[in-house]
C-alpha cells in the first residue's frame, strides 16, 4: 500500500505536468469554502455533467448524450483582480481530473501566444542553421501546443492581458483555438478581467457571440481577496 507521502509526491508530479500554479496545488472545489453559493453551484454543475461535455474522439455514435446542448461547452470565469478566477478555475482542472482521470492543462494564454512566435522561431533556426538546441526546443513548445490543442480539458489564464499588434495575431490565435477545441468536444475554461460586452474591443464581434455557445458565463463578485489578505 502506498503511504500518504508517497500518494502526496505523485500527485504533485500531476499539477506540476498539468502547470496549475503551485499555491493551488490539491485544491479541488469542495476547498473553496469563501465561493460565491451561485458559483459553486454552476462549477459543480459544471464537474457533474463533465461527460455529456467531453466527448473522446474514439466516441461512437452511441455514447454521444441523447440532448448535445453542453457538448464542448467551457466556462468563462470574469470580474475584478483578486475575485478568485485563476483559484476557481485551478480548483474545477483538479476535480475534473480527481473525478474523471485524463489529462488537465493550465495556461495563461499570453504564455501560449508567445509559445507560438517560440515555436515558430526556433523552428526557422534549426532549418537555417541545424542547430540541436533549437531542435530540443522547438519539440518541447510542440509538445505544449499540443497538449493546449488537444486535451480534454484546458483553462486559459488572464485573456486580455496578452500583447496584441495591429496584425491582430492574439485574436486570430484565440479565435481559432476556442473554436477548434469546442468543434472537437474539448471544453476550455477561460479567465478574464474583461466583462463578455467588452470582449469586441479586444478580439471581434463573431467571438463575442460565439463565446455564449463554448461557454457557460460566471461573474465572479465580491471583495478583492488579495488585498484583503
């Protein structure tokens, strides 16, 4: 029989490979005793019918759920700094994972944009140059795009806070990775500071109105518990 302590080092290899930040490490919803009660309940709700949201693509026709309406449908956590996003969302991949198995990854999507332009350059110096480090590189961003793309389940952290240019790059990646992850029955979690009106303003119209579809809105209220603390 494996000890608790044992139990406590492979499951922290877990979050670690899953990249939740480190002070949510275990934290799963039934932790978060200061939850707003309408919160708690959409999350759980969220976690209960996990099934009929992910879909694995080895699925056959009949394991798909008789009513489709959640399938590939994520959560949009928004509100202030300090209201819990980031905690909640890291607390939904750890119950999604302790209750269902599979694979869970955390990203700020600044992260994955810039992980993007990486891969890119690191790929243009290995075919230029040969270089192995930027061979090694190269494969280990692929690997984390992948997983971003793939995974039955991802929460991208903090959007809106990554850089945007005039070519609009950061919105064309979002807009292409929450529709292709929701197309293949892969819900996302994002987290925003940005209210689900305003979204317009930094990505474009036809994203603002798809979101009601791949997501589930959650306003997060209340005191800002970081300066609180």
């Amino acid at each position: 029989m494996q000890t608790a302590e044992v139990q406590t080092r492979d499951e922290s290899l877990i979050w670690r490979t899953a990249r939740i930040p480190v002070k949510h490490w275990g934290q799963s919803i039934k932790d978060l005793t200061e939850m707003h009660p309408d919160v708690r309940q959409t999350v759980e709700r969220f976690v209960a019918t996990w099934t009929q949201r992910y879909i694995p693509q080895d699925a056959t026709m009949t394991q798909l759920p008789e009513d489709r309406s959640l399938v590939g449908k994520g959560l949009l956590l928004f509100g202030n700094a300090g209201t819990g996003k980031t905690t909640t969302a890291s607390a939904v991949l750890t119950t999604i994972r302790r209750s269902y198995g599979g694979v869970v990854f955390f990203v700020p999507f600044a992260d994955y944009v810039q992980a993007l332009i990486d891969h890119r350059n690191w790929r243009d110096l290995y075919q230029a140059t040969g270089d192995e480090l930027a061979r090694e590189r190269f494969i280990q961003l692929q690997k984390m795009l992948d997983k971003v793309l793939t995974c039955p389940i991802v929460v991208l952290d903090d959007m809106g806070k990554e850089h945007h240019t005039s070519s609009g790059f950061a919105a064309d990646v979002f807009d292409a990775l929450i529709r292709g992850r929701h197309r293949n029955a892969r819900p996302t979690i994002l987290t925003s500071n940005n209210k689900p009106g305003d979204w317009d303003k930094t990505y474009n119209m036809s994203m603002q109105s798809f979101l009601t579809e791949a997501c589930e809105v959650v306003a997060m209220t209340g005191r800002d518990h970081r300066r609180a603390a």
